[in-house]
C-alpha cells in the first residue's frame, strides 16, 4: 500500500534540500498605519515593523473611500456572493465594477475574477477554444499565471526570449500566417521592475495579424493619467486587444479582471470554467475594489508621490553603491546575488532593524541573482526611508558585499 505520509516528507524534504522551503511570516497590518505591522514570532512574541515588501503600492489598502464603500456594502447585503456568476451571484457591486474597469481602460466590456492569476490563467487557456488552432506566443519571463494558462490550453505555443522583439519576428514569421496568434506579456515584469515593449510588440501584432495580451498587474493604479496603467502612459491602449489588471496590489482590495472589447468579454465569460464555476467575488470587495478604481482614476498627486519615494530611494542606495536594478519604474530591486547573505540580510533587516523585506531567491530569480525588492509607497516617510537605508549600509557591510553599480 502507498505510505502517502513517506510520499509527502519526501516532497518536502527535497524542497528543503534545494533551498526552496518557504516559510510565512505572520504579520498584521495596521489601518492607519500603513507601512507598519506587527510580527508575531513563532514564539507569540510581538514586534513592530515597516513592510518594505507588500504590493498595496500605494496605500489603498487603508483609503477612508475604499473602507467606507466595503463597509456599507457588508451592510447592506452581508458576507459572501452566495453563488456563481451564473446562479444568483451577479449583483450590482460586480457590474458596477466591471462598468468601472471598462471605462478605465476605453474598452467595451470588462469581466472580473477571483485574481488577476485566475484572470490570466483563465482567459489564456480559453482563447484556444474560441480560435482553433491559435498559437501562443508568450514572453520567457511571464508571470506563472499566464505560463499555466498556456500551457493548459492544448493549443500551440512559442516562448519567445524576455523583451527579444527580433526573437519574437522570427517565431511570428515561421508560422502558417494564416494561423489565429495571440502575443501574451507584461507591460512591468516585477522582479527586475523592467517595461515590456509594447509600441513593438503592437507593430508586430499589425504585422502578423495576431491579437495582443498585456498584464498590467503591477501597472494599473500607478501609470498613466487615469491609472490604467503602462499601455495608457504611453498612448497605446487601444492597440491592446486584451488587458489584465489586479485589484489587489495598487487598489488595496482583491480580485482581477480582463478588459476587452464585448464580443471577447462575452466569449470568455461563456467558455472560461475559472469564470463559470466558482463563487463570484464578495460583494464588499467589489464594492471596494471599485472604490478604489474610481478615486486612483483622478488622484495623480498619489501617483507622482508614489515615484517620488520610489526615486528617492533609488538615489540613496545608489549613493552607497549599491548595486540597485534600476528601469524606472516603482520596484526597487537591490542584487545580492549569493543565496544564504540574502537571506541573511533579510533576516537581520526584520530582527534587528524592525523592517520587512522577503528574500527572493530561485526559483522565483535565475540562481546567482537573488535579491531584496523593496516597494517603497507613498505611506513610506522619509524617515522610514532613511531607517532603511542605514540599515542596509550596515548590514551590507557587514555581509561583505560589493559596492558596484548593477547594469541598470
Ligand atoms: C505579473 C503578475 N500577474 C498576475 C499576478 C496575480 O495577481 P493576483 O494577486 O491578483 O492573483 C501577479 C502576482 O500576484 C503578478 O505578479
């Protein structure tokens, strides 16, 4: 007979080995707070500390708006949705928030789902049936929602190399040009805080005939004058036929979306079982959610505070020569690149100094490039930012690591 206990201690064991096991750290914001939080230890011992690692990249996650619309929908009609979209779980929050969304980013129709990593692995593995024979081209460095949902999908796909738009021709102009193509990729990849190519990616997609899929997950809320991300900075939303958001990171709440034209929306909405077949979103958070969405649509003000700590603090750490990755957008990623003095800084960051930075060690990052990604928001004072830059100056040399500048 099977021993699935030996079965189970073997699985994680091999983590183990690999260096991969990963442990929680239990932390509590505090509204009114943000960025601290206290951390119970293993041992129920309390500490206050600042979370330098969240994705709630501007604070929404405490916006009195926000709290107030949760609040009166929890009122009004209770905890849960109480069913699927399709049975008695569709209410006025869940279309208000789509109405939101697709006037967010100029489209006809927007669907929301449980997270933007559903969003992607749903509507990905879907397209194949709604054009049959579709091909998938698909950056190297795509988020794993987006890698499982195609590789779900049964259809054809093509990986092609991160931001490679030469790589990318060569893979479109190999193909049957008859054949339905879809180009799937990121407007920021959040590990290096790079842009993806969109203007080239769109003049390929005119090209080849292929329909063009972005995730903006760690864009919306922050870029372009209404926060509908990257793909509206730079005048190009309407090149892209399907756009993934979150509602998670910058919007402070939870769920993900697709906007795209009514005919697309309609499509997935009616084929896609990671739409069908699960509760919808509670209607509190959805009534947050799109909160959140209307008010980032007019708050610039949040929006170039939020670069301005970013830029700061990317001076600072370069002014110790650390070696920062630095393509302009809002993610501050600092290279360690040795493993165990990550994880050491990481550490001795939250123990002695009181600040929260998760290593990121492989296989989330290529081995030899693990790293602190630091997400400095608009909640992150100066002073906050000066903590954390002496204990980095410390703690680096304490590490004895090198102080080179990264290829930015
Ligand atoms: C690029 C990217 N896409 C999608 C997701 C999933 O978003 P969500 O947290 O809403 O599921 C994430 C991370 O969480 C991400 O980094």
């Amino acid at each position: 007979m099977t021993d699935y206990a030996a079965g189970l201690d073997k699985a994680l064991q091999a983590l183990h080995d690999e260096g991969r096991y990963r442990t929680f750290i239990d932390i509590e914001r505090r509204r009114g707070q943000f960025p601290h939080a206290v951390w119970t230890r293993d041992d129920g011992s309390e500490q206050e500390i600042t979370v330098w690692c969240g994705n709630d990249y501007l604070g929404m996650g405490q916006h009195p708006l926000v709290l107030s619309a949760m609040h009166e929908a929890l009122d009004a009609t209770g905890a849960g949705s109480g069913g699927t979209r399709n049975i008695s779980g569709t209410t006025v929050y869940h279309k208000a928030l789509e109405a939101e969304l697709a006037d967010l980013h100029a489209k006809e129709a927007a669907l929301v789902f449980t997270s933007a990593y559903i969003a992607n692995d749903a509507t990905l593995s879907t397209l194949p049936k709604l054009f049959p024979g579709l091909i998938i081209y698909s950056d190297a460095l795509n988020h794993a929602s987006m890698i499982e949902g195609v590789r779900r999908n049964g259809g054809a796909k093509r990986v092609f190399r991160h931001n490679d738009v030469a790589h990318l021709r060569e893979l479109l102009a190999a193909d049957d040009p008859d054949a339905p193509k879809v180009i799937a990729f990121e407007s920021i990849y959040s590990m290096d805080g790079d842009f993806g190519p969109i203007a080239e990616i769109c003049d390929l997609a005119d090209e080849f005939g292929a329909l063009t899929y972005i995730d903006e997950v760690h864009a919306v809320g922050m870029y372009g004058p209404r926060g509908a991300g990257v793909a509206e900075r730079d005048g190009l939303m309407h090149r892209i036929d399907i756009i993934n958001g979150t509602l998670a990171k910058a919007y402070g709440v939870m769920g993900g979306y697709i906007a795209a034209s009514a005919k697309m929306c309609d499509a997935v909405r009616s084929y896609a079982p990671g739409f069908i077949f699960t509760t919808s979103l509670t209607p509190s958070i959805a009534a947050g959610a799109a909160a959140s969405v209307r008010h980032l649509k007019t708050d610039q003000a949040l929006r170039d505070l939020h670069q301005d700590r970013a830029a700061v603090l990317k001076l600072r750490l370069r002014g110790l020569g650390l070696p920062i990755i630095d393509h302009g957008s809002h993610i501050v990623p600092v290279h360690v690149g040795d493993p165990v003095k990550c994880k050491m800084i990481s550490d001795r960051l939250l123990s002695d100094h009181g600040v929260y930075c998760q290593p990121i060690n492989f296989p989330t990052v290529p081995r030899g490039t693990e790293r602190l990604r630091f997400t400095p928001s608009p909640v992150h004072t100066p002073p906050m930012i000066d903590a954390l830059v002496h204990a980095m100056d410390d703690l680096w040399s304490h590490c004895a690591l090198n102080r080179a500048q990264a290829a930015g």
